[in-house]
C-alpha cells in the first residue's frame, strides 16, 4: 500500500499528513474473477446468485434496526440532530439516521501488518516547463510553438478552459487552434499578440479519468515570461 504526504493546512505550525495513494478501484465483477482464477468450483452466476441473496438478507436485518456482525465488517446504527423535548419524535428535516460500518475480525487481524511504502505526491496541478517555437525563430502570429509540462491537457465543459497567452495588464488572449493536446505536450498556433511581454496560462477541468471533469477550473500559470517584438 503506497502513501504521500501533504502539508497540513489544519494547524499554524509546518507539519504533514499522510494520504494514501490509490491506484484502482476492484468491483465485485473483478473480485469473483480472481476467484474463478483460483478454484473454479462453481460457475460466476451461481456466485452472483449466492451474494445477491446474502446482501438481500443484509439489507432486510438493517431495516429491521439488527446490529450485524460480519466477518469483514460490523453494522451499526446512529441518530444525529438535536431533540427539544423528551416527547419529540425523528423528524427527517432535522435529524438523520447514521448507518456506521467498522472494520470487522478478518480486516482487524490483517490491517496492522500491511506493508506500506512511502511515494512521491502525485501532481495535481498543471506544470508549465517551456515553450518553444516550433516555426521561425521568435514568437510570431500564425506561428507555431510546443508546450511542455505535466497535466497540460485543455478539457472541459466551461467555456473558460482554454490555453491562453496573458499580457502584463492581464488581457487574455486565447489560443483558437491547437494541433496536438496531450497532458504533456500542447501544440498550437500562436494568435495575434501586441507587442509585449506575455505568461502562459492553462484553464482546464482535466483530471486522471478521461470521462470525469472537474467541477471548477483549474487554472496553470507559467514561471517564465516570452516577448513578442
């Protein structure tokens, strides 16, 4: 199991908290393959049947308010909201049924010998590292450059996103036509810029799914500055 740690922002003091980093998610799809691999005493859909019965049972004993101690987990129940006198009743408006799962024998028994080792922080941000100028010899409209970095890719549902070239009064110039996207490498066209000095900046809602956004725009700014003569 691999864990990073980040800067606790909780307290005043310079300190770290650890997060894990997880690398898949495994469904039950995949987890009675594994099975199948291993002993092939029954077919995938007598299994299926079986634990759709046995979740069927599950959930039947929380209805019924059953405390259920299982060996992976153990099921227990708690209200939360606050009761002005001894004769109120649960109004859902202000109170809430908690259902608390807890770590359960098979889980408690293995959980303290799991090796852990420690990695680097996965990046999140956007990283601008260099543009280049991929056609004549300065930037120039028309002209073509290559972006490098880390999750460079321009991606999303808000008409925001986009990768743009930033003047020293903040006028934001968009760039119209990129030929290649990735989240390393960006290739475009430059746009028509005035004279100036100008920063790179990345506004995109890319994150490690392809098929997910994020919900709010993550905005990427370059360290270095480029001159248009």
């Amino acid at each position: 199991m691999k864990y990073y740690l980040i800067k606790n922002k909780l307290t005043n003091e310079t300190n770290y908290s650890a997060r894990i980093l997880t690398e898949r998610t495994i469904n039950q799809d995949e987890l009675i393959d594994k099975m199948l691999s291993k002993r092939n005493l029954v077919s995938k859909t007598d299994i299926v049947a079986v634990l759709n019965s046995y979740y069927e049972e599950i959930i039947e004993s929380i209805e019924e308010g059953d405390n259920i101690n299982l060996p992976l987990l153990n099921i227990g129940y708690s209200i939360s909201g606050v009761f002005d006198t001894e004769e109120d009743g649960f109004n859902p408006e202000t109170h809430k049924l908690h259902v608390n799962l807890n770590s359960g024998k098979l889980i408690n028994e293995i959980k303290d010998d799991i090796p852990l080792q420690k990695v680097t922080a996965p990046i999140t941000n956007t990283v601008i590292n260099n543009l280049t100028v991929t056609t004549n010899t300065t930037l120039s409209a028309n002209g073509l450059f290559e972006l490098n970095g880390l999750r460079l890719k321009v991606a999303g549902d808000l008409p925001e996103v986009g990768l743009y070239f930033v003047a020293e009064d903040g006028t934001e110039t968009k760039v119209s036509y990129l030929a290649q996207n990735s989240y390393k490498k960006i290739i475009g066209q430059v746009p028509a810029l005035a004279t100036g000095n100008y920063h790179v900046r990345v506004k995109t809602q890319v994150t490690g799914n392809s098929e997910r956004f994020l919900k709010d725009i993550m905005v990427g700014d370059s360290t270095f500055s480029l001159t248009v003569a």
